[in-house]
C-alpha cells in the first residue's frame, strides 16, 4: 500500500488503473472461491474486507497525488532579473517583489560596493586612479555576506564579517564603485557568487548584468529606466536622511558619470537584453510599477 500511496502520488492516474486492475482480480477470485469453497463465508469475508480497504487506501491515495500535483504547480519558482541605470528604483522594487513573492533579494551592485569599499580603505585608489595589480592580489581576502535583517525587513550587507549597509552608500563608495566594477576580475568573483545564489531559482536580482551575464536564461527580464533629473532627486531624497548628504547637483553628476562609465566598459557593460521588457518609470508611482510588474510576474509564472 505504501508503495502505491508513492508511485500514485508521482501519477495519480496509475492508481485509477490499478484499482481497475485489483477490481478485476478480486471478481475473478471472488467467483472462483464462490465455486470452490461457497461454504467458507468467514474466509471470503476476511478477504472481501482486505480487499476492500485496499481499495479505500487506492482512493485516497488517488486524491493525495491530485493535491500534490496541483500543490507543487502553485510553487513554481522562477528567476527575475532586474537590470537598468542608477537610481531607477531597481532595489526598492526588486525587495518589494521579492517580499510578496516570498522569494530571495539579492542587491549585486551592493556587492560591488563592498569591493569599493573594501579598496577605499585599503587606500588602492587616489585621486581616481586605482591600483588594479594590488586589488586583484587583494581579492581572496575579501568576503561578502548578506544577513537578514528582520527590523527593516532588508539584508544587511557584510563585508569581511563587519557590516557595512550604510558604508557602502556613502558618495565616496559611489565615486569609486563604477572604476572598481570595470575589472574583470571583480566581476568573475561576484558574478560566480551570484549564480550560486540563484541556483534553486525564487530569487529576484537587480544589477546591471544580471539579464545578460549572471542569468542569461532567466524567466522575467526587466530592464528600468528614468530621467536623469527624477533619478537623482529621487537619490537625493533618499540621501538628505543621513548627515553627510551631498548637493542635488553632486547626486546629478555622480549619476551620469556612472551611466557613462557602466554604459562603456569593455566587460559585461550595461546593456538591455534582447529580451527583457523596457520600464520608464519617470511617472510612475511605487504603487503603480509594483502592480504592472505583477503582472507579467503573474503571466510568466502561468506558462
Ligand atoms: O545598483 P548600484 O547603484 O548600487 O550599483 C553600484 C555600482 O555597481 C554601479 O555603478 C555599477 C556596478 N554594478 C555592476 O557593474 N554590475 C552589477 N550587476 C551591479 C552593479
């Protein structure tokens, strides 16, 4: 019974089959005993009644595998892959999808970040210029981590076991984080990291790459843009919380220059996948871009 319960619930139509099968046999034998032993009742009752919970045991079992099945059709996961300029509401809309979604959020440019950060203090870089010989010997020694932190429903970034979240959006990491992500050899490490992170699906990435490099195959890609006015208020905003905030301008300028510089490196540059789905969200709400991307979140998760 055991057995069948199993095999029935990978294919609930083979325990219809069988029941067909044990009901056959059961009339046969039934008949038979009837010829040979009609007087034996108590025996044929023995057997009349195993037979019949096994047929009971048969039927449930049946539904088992029917609510497997749709159960395991409703936990179909996929990977979104949401890539697009700086400041265009990646993070906060990726976190967003992934909440509801009940999925993985990985920031890849934080990861990016901490590798700047990591170069600032060991002071590699000066004055723009970066020690890219040192770095890359530097390398192995750098360790990233992402922890959940359930008071702001986010992941705390670490670097080398320290956490850096609020480091890593600092406008000197910002100045060094585009001349950093340029090196190939930056990128392979993280991009590897990346993979291994998305490899059971049910993860939502924002990057630059992550349609194009990290996921090539991924189910939903979103590619965000924006002007670069909105975008650098929008940052603007979100920086004037800390003390240290920069001038509207300085966001405006440190925003176009790292378009310009992730737009033209030689190694994974920013680009819009063939086919991922443009998304101006200059005049869109929060609200408004959450319940579009659903949609097609929603569409590809029915295919
Ligand atoms: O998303 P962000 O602005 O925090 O990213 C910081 C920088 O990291 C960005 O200027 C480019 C780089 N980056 C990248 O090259 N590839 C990624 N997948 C993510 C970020």
């Amino acid at each position: 019974c055991f057995n069948i319960l199993i095999s029935s619930c990978n294919n609930s139509v083979s325990s219809l089959n069988l029941i067909y099968w044990y009901n056959t046999l059961y009339k046969q034998c039934v008949n038979n005993r009837y010829i040979v032993d009609l007087l034996n009742i108590e025996k044929n009752l023995t057997f009349i009644s195993s037979l019949s919970s096994l047929i009971t045991c048969l039927i449930i079992s049946d539904w088992i595998g029917i609510f497997c099945t749709n159960k395991f059709k409703s936990v179909k996961k996929i990977i979104i892959a949401i890539d697009g300029l700086s400041s265009t509401g990646k993070s906060t809309l990726a976190k967003r999808l992934a909440k509801h979604l009940n999925y993985t959020y990985v920031d890849s440019g934080a990861m990016y970040r901490a590798v700047a950060l990591y170069v600032l203090e060991k002071k590699l870089i000066n004055g723009g210029e970066l020690n890219t010989p040192k770095m890359i010997i530097e390398l192995p020694n750098i360790s990233i981590a992402f922890e959940h932190n359930m008071d702001i429903n986010s992941f705390d970034v670490y670097l080398n076991d320290v956490k850096v979240s609020k480091a890593i959006r600092s406008m000197e990491v910002s100045n060094a984080v585009s001349i950093v992500a340029a090196i190939p050899q930056v990128r392979q490490q993280l991009v590897r990291l990346q993979q291994q992170m998305g490899a059971q699906k049910g993860i939502v990435m924002d990057g630059r790459d992550i349609g194009t490099v990290v996921f090539p195959n991924a189910e939903l890609k979103l590619f965000m843009t924006a002007s670069a006015n909105i975008r650098a208020k929008r940052r603007y905003d979100e920086l004037s919380t800390n003390s240290s905030s920069p001038s509207l301008q300085e966001v405006l300028d440190n925003i176009n220059l790292r378009d310009e510089l992730d737009s033209t490196r030689k190694d994974s540059p920013l680009l819009k996948s063939n086919d991922a789905i443009e998304f101006d969200n200059s005049q869109l709400s929060q609200e408004q871009q959450f319940e579009k991307i659903m949609e097609l979140v929603n569409s590809c998760l029915q295919l």
